[in-house]
C-alpha cells in the first residue's frame, strides 16, 4: 500500500470542497478564516513540532495532513466541529489508500484538537493542538468583520505575527506572539486565550516538553 502524502490530501477534490465549505459556513456566522491559509499554517507548524521533537518523517506527514483536516468538521456545525471532522476524515483517507492505524491515528488527532472538547492522545494530536492555537493573525480577520465590536476579531487584528518555537533539544516548545497593544490588550489576549494556552501546555507536556508563551517579548508562561 502506498504511503498517502500531504500532497495527497491537499489535491483531493472532496478535501477541498470541504474545506471551502467549511470556511464558508464560519463565514456565515462571522468566525474568522479557517481556509487555506489556516490549515498550511497549522500542517507546517505540526510537522516542525513533531520532527523538532526527533520524530519520524512518517509521523511527520501524518501531523501535516491532520493539520490539512483539522476543521472540515465545520462543514456540519462549528459545536463539536472536531467530532464530525474525524468522522468525515476517516473514509476520505481510506479511500485515497492509507491504511487502517495510519487513518485512526489522523481522525484521533482531528477529533481531540478543540479546547475543552478533547486532549492529546497521540504525539500527532499534541502537536496539532499546539500548532492550532499558535495560529493568531490579523489575516484570519475577515475583511467584512466589525474588528472594534467582537474580541476574538480585535485579538486577532491586533497580532502582528505568531510563531511556535521548539528549542533546548525539544525540552521547551513555546509559542511568540507579537500585538499591537493599542489594538488589542495583553489583557485581551488572555481574556480569549486563556484556555487555549491550557490546551497547549497540557499539549507540550504530553510531549515530554515544557510550555512557553511570549507576548511582545515577555515571557508569560
Ligand atoms: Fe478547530
Ligand atoms: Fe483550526
């Protein structure tokens, strides 16, 4: 059986009218981007933590393409998005060929990535979780949102660049966000980010690797 690839993924028709739809529908009820740009964020940064941490290439492919499916579960409802994406996932990659443990390990990766609504059961799932909430940007920010009015928006628009970082052999994984404080406060970043920064510190633990989270410089966490 061949190995299925991220590149797999990404040309696959039905992945990317899920996607598309998805994003669309979070549109619909003013969430902020979770399109192309998101997902290629979220499989890059999942596929560095993984070999950061001196994983295998292979897992670091299957972190990628979980990091592509994470939010397809939007197309049905953005509750329990994480459920339904691992419940759609699952026939797409069989149907592409992979085979059955590589698909269970992507779909518990996929179903556990929310905060509050699942939590690492995988080296894969724990870096998903990790690459997801590192993604903060005032790209995701749609250009029709009210960015005074709504905080996750003014948190977001307020983000100049977030990064993740993996350093001291993979003992440390940290995430560095950058905001314009007169956009947002750092006080606002925590109001939204409270429990997202939970998720990943339960997140580098499981990894066997401490949490760091540095805003404009300061490390926080
Ligand atoms: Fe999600
Ligand atoms: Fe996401």
């Amino acid at each position: 059986m061949s190995e299925i690839t991220l590149n797999t993924i990404i040309s696959d028709p039905e992945v990317q009218s899920l996607i598309a739809s998805a994003d669309h529908n979070l549109e619909e009820i003013g969430y902020t981007e979770h399109g192309p740009r998101h997902l290629g964020v979220v499989a890059e940064r999942a596929r560095r933590i993984i070999l950061g941490l001196g994983h295998s290439e292979r897992e670091a492919e299957l972190a990628a393409i979980a990091g592509h499916m994470h939010d397809i579960g939007n197309v049905v409802n953005r509750r329990q998005h994480a459920l339904f994406g691992a419940v759609l996932a699952r026939p797409i990659l069989l149907r592409l060929g992979m085979d059955f443990d590589e698909a269970n390990k992507i779909i518990a990766a996929i179903g556990n990535h929310h905060e509050g609504e699942g939590e690492p059961v995988s080296n894969i799932s724990a870096a998903l979780i990790i690459a997801d909430k590192s993604d903060v940007h005032s790209s995701r920010v749609r250009a029709s949102g009210d960015v005074v009015g709504d905080i996750h928006d003014r948190v977001n628009f307020a983000a100049v660049s977030s990064d993740i970082f993996i350093k001291n052999e993979g003992k440390t994984i940290g995430i560095e966000i950058l905001i314009a404080p007169k956009v947002a406060s750092v006080m606002e970043y925590f109001e939204i980010f409270l429990q997202r920064m939970h998720s990943s510190k339960v997140a580098a633990e499981y990894l066997g690797a401490d949490f760091e989270l540095i805003i404009n410089g300061v490390k926080l966490a």
